[in-house]
C-alpha cells in the first residue's frame, strides 16, 4: 500500500495505533472497537442514543500524566471518519473529526500539539475493518 506524507496537523504517535490494546472502560458489547498503542488508546461503542457511537481515547505520557477525551458520532460519521466508505479523499466535520485519505485527527481543544487531548490515528485495513463491522455499511 502506498501511504503519501502525512498532514501538518497529524500526530506521527498515530502511526503506532493497532488494532486490539486494552479498553478504557470496561467493554460491555461485544462488537467494540479497540485500538492503541504504549502511548494511546481508542475505544468505539455503541451510544445509549439509537445510531450513535461514542469514540473514547486516551492518550498516557507518564505514569500519572494523561489526557483524555469523548466524542458522540452518528453512524455515518463513525463510517466516514474511519474510512468505511474509502471514495472519500478528504472528510471533516467541525469539530468532531478530520481526516486526510488515512490519516485521522479527532481534534479538542488546544493547539493539536504533544499534551492536548487531540488523537492521531493512522486508519489501517484492520481498524477500517472493524469500524465496517461495527456501523455497518448503511444505517
């Protein structure tokens, strides 16, 4: 697969997100999605709210210095932002996500620099896989 260079905005620390890694709160359906790394860790799952998802992650710089963050999507944003439907080139919803080809950034607030609570994640075949499992292709 060719990977073209990388957005500004991105955080190189997204390359390391794997599919699999530990939950942050405790999973509850078995259809989650679970992705991470040593450094951040993401969780999917369905919301209380019919056809919406939240998006959990966690980003840990030390033992006791950590950052996290929640956002509620609708179903077809869960499926755009993590490339279920790949004609997409290029998707953003202000405020709840970017993304560039593979490239994901789920933004909070703060400059987007090492410390805020912005997630980076490369959206790999395994990830992208799980989210269609997830959502499905349609609603």
């Amino acid at each position: 697969m060719f990977i073209t260079a990388p957005p500004d905005w991105f955080n190189a620390h997204g390359f390391r997100v794997y599919l699999g890694g530990n939950p942050i709160y405790h999973p509850t359906y078995e259809n989650e999605v679970l992705a991470g790394s040593k450094t951040s860790q993401i969780q999917i799952r369905p919301s209380l709210e019919k056809g919406k998802y939240k998006v959990l992650w966690l980003l840990i710089f030390s033992e006791k210095d950590f950052v996290h963050g929640e956002i509620t999507l609708p179903a077809h944003e869960v499926r755009d932002a993590f490339c279920v439907c790949q004609n997409i080139l290029e998707s953003k919803v202000q405020g709840h996500y970017i993304r560039r080809g593979r490239f994901l950034n789920i933004p909070m607030s703060g400059t987007g620099a090492d410390g805020d609570p912005n997630i980076s994640i490369f959206v790999s075949d395994e990830i992208r896989e799980a989210a269609t499992r997830l959502v499905g292709i349609k609603d």
